[in-house]
C-alpha cells in the first residue's frame, strides 16, 4: 500500500521542497520588513535614505533575474535555486550585522546579497513550479506563493513580539538566519537536477562554424519570446503586481507609522495583516483560477488591490487604513503566481517565458524603493501609493487581453 502512495504522487517531494524554500524566502523578508524602523534608527536614516538603502535589494534581484535565466537554461534550475538560497541566508545575516554595527553601507550590502540570491532563486523556485504544474495539471504556483506569504507572516509576528520587547535586530536576525538554514539543508535533496536545462543545439559537419550568412548560428538561435503579444500582456499585469507586493513588503510599516501616526509595533502589526491577507488569498485561490479562469482572476485581483491602497492612502483613521491594507493584500495575493503560470504554459519555452516575464516583476523592485522613498520625501508617503494604486488600474485593463484557451487545462485538485 506504501508503494502504491508513492507512485500515485512522486511529485510530493519536489513540492514540499519547493514550499519549504520559499517558506524560507518569505521568512528572511518579513523579519527584515518588521525591524526596518529599528534598522532606520540604528543607521540614522531620513525617508530617502532608506529608500537608498533598499535600492540594495532591488539591485541585488535584478542581478539575480537576468542572470538566472542564462544559467537554468545551461545548468538547470537546481543549481540557482541552491545558490540562491544561501545568498539568502547570508544576506539575512549581514543586514543584522551592519544594523548591528550602525553602519549603513552594512545594511546595504546585506539587502545586496539578499536580493541576489531572492532574485534567482526566485526564477529558478517558479521554473520548477511550472514544470510540476504542467506534469500534474494542477495549481502549484498560489501554492508556491502562499508558501511565501505563510513564511512573511510567521516572520513577521516574530518581528511584532520582538520589536515589542525591543530585542536587539541583530539577535533577531541571526536567530532567522538558523532558521532558514535548517529549512535549506532539509530541501536541498528533494530538488530533481535538470529542469529547465537547454538541449545542445545540433550542428551538422557541413555548417558548424559558418556565420550568420551561412545560416548554421541563425539557424539554432530562435526568436525571442517577446514576440508573443500575450506575453507582453502578461509581463504588465507581473510588473503591476509586483509593484503592489513590493512596495507593502518595503515601505508598510513605515507608512503606517509616518503616514497614519502608529506605534512601531502596530505598523508591524498592519504589515502582518497583509501578508496574512495574502496568504489567505493564495492558500483558497486555486479553485478560483480553476473555475474562473486566469484573466477573470488577475482582473478582480487587480481591481481589489488597487481599491485597498486608494483606502490605506485616503482612510481618515488608522483603523479603515488596516481594513484597506486587508483588501491590498487580497488584491496582490494571486496576481504574480497566475500570471507566472499563465507564462509558464508554454510545453517548449516554458522556462525561457517564466523566466522573461519574471524579469518585469523585477523591474518593479529596482523602480519602486527609490521611486516611493523619493516620493514619500517630497509628498508623503500615503501620497506616494497613488503609482501604485494606478499601476494596478492599468494591470486590470492588461489583465483582460491574457484570456486565451490554456495549452495546459487545470483541473480541481479536489476530489
């Protein structure tokens, strides 16, 4: 009967290995996200300077998702997302460090590394994903998500209890750092060697080494991906998306506190309001893209999304600011995973359309720290979600043009 369990589901490994490194990402980010007002007072830093400092970060992913492509396609994705992980686990440990030691240019360094190794194992995390999502034909991506989501709100109530007590930022994220490692030795094992690996292109002997005008080089070198107009769709709706998540993960906290005038402790509270709200919204929305469809479920996504921070930029209190923050949670929550899917369904360059589409995501976390932090500086921060909230309009009109027949049909994982 053993035997049987375990032919009947030989994807249950690999899964739980993906779940538990992005459990791991989502846990080192959030523990970082609830001590960024310690980490601002221990470094000395006005609002556009932590916006410098988080340029660390979004420098860092951007290194990470446009090299990590390059690298799947020679060495698959294992290596990338081993890599990844503990430049993570690294990076964690540097930011508790260079707060430790008040100096900035730490901090820096440690975000560097942090989203470097996010960066690429991100693509190399979502590749695998797809690839298992296709094989079984059922949603791996919301899960895959929701796994990180469930990771920033285990981190972040950790945050909350310890930023209460105010315990030192640099105990803290040691501590995270243990952790994270325990989770990366666990899965390591579970994670196949080859997917998403390029073919050696074939070369004749009567063309190998002609030029362009020989055709031999033009000939194994196919168009870009880009070419797909729905593509391009899809990479608006990831960039959007990703802006709306990125710019909660960087700047919530402080916003609740500068903008609304709440404690520390409480911004971190809000903050893990909505990571909770998107976990929630990843964990059930599975059966939505199923019954729905994709374009239906990244339109009402984006239209929440974009309604919650109009709310949390215009709510007269902090208490509606809280409720909208749930509603832009709810509204962030499936718009990257559907859309990653909604690339990755591609039998033949499935990896290289993840990997493309990714890159506008990350194109959100290079523009969105500086461009909010100078912003923020000039007009408010609350102010400042207004890009945000338009972006989202924008990804709801985009949304509609991805609606195209599924090469791979999802069904109900339910039975």
């Amino acid at each position: 009967m053993r035997t049987i369990t375990l032919m009947a589901d030989p994807y249950r490994r690999l899964r739980l290995s993906l779940f538990a490194l992005t459990l791991l990402t989502g846990i080192g980010l959030s523990s970082w996200v609830t001590r960024t007002p310690a980490v601002r007072d221990a470094v000395d830093a006005s609002t556009a300077g932590m916006g410098l400092i988080l340029f660390g970060l979004s420098v860092g992913s951007m290194v990470g998702v446009l090299s990590a492509g390059a690298f799947v396609r020679r060495y698959g994705a294992r290596p990338v997302i081993v890599v990844g992980a503990v430049l993570t686990v690294v990076g964690i440990g540097v930011v508790g460090l260079g707060a430790g030691a008040s100096t900035a240019a730490g901090v820096f360094a440690g975000l560097l590394l942090v989203g470097l190794g996010g960066g690429a194992g991100e693509i190399g995390l979502n590749i695998e994903a797809a690839a298992v999502e296709t094989a079984t034909r059922r949603p791996v991506l919301p899960l895959l998500h929701g796994c990180f989501s469930l990771g920033t709100v285990v981190g972040a109530l950790a945050g909350i209890g310890l930023t209460a007590v105010q315990f030192p930022v640099l105990w803290h994220l040691l501590a995270v750092v243990a952790v994270m490692a325990a989770l990366a030795v666990w899965a390591f094992p579970g994670i196949p060697v080859g997917t998403g690996r390029a073919p050696a292109p074939r070369v004749s002997r009567g063309t190998r080494g002609r030029r362009a005008d020989g055709a031999s080089r033009a000939e194994v070198r196919r168009p870009t991906v880009w070419r797909d107009s729905r593509l391009l769709l899809i990479g608006v709706v990831v960039l959007a998306m990703a802006f709306a998540e990125g710019s909660a993960n960087d700047w919530l906290p402080l916003l609740m506190v500068d903008g609304h005038g709440v404690s520390a402790t409480s911004g971190s509270l809000v903050y893990a309001g909505f990571a909770l709200a998107m976990t929630v919204g990843r964990f059930a929305g599975g059966p939505f893209v199923v019954r729905y469809g994709r374009a239906a479920v990244l339109s009402v996504s984006a239209v929440g999304g974009a309604i919650g921070v109009a709310g949390v930029a215009f709510a007269p209190n902090p208490v509606l600011a809280g409720i909208a923050v749930a509603l832009w949670g709810l509204g962030a929550s499936l718009g990257f995973p559907v859309a990653i899917s909604a690339a990755g369904d591609d039998p033949e360059r499935g990896a290289e359309r993840v990997s493309a589409v990714a890159t506008c995501g990350y194109l959100a976390f290079l523009v969105g720290p500086p461009l909010l932090g100078f912003l923020g500086e000039h007009a408010g921060l609350r102010q400042a979600m207004l890009v945000v909230m338009g972006l989202l309009v924008v990804a709801a009109i985009a949304a509609r043009g991805t609606r195209q027949e599924a090469r791979v049909e999802l069904i109900d994982p339910t039975p």
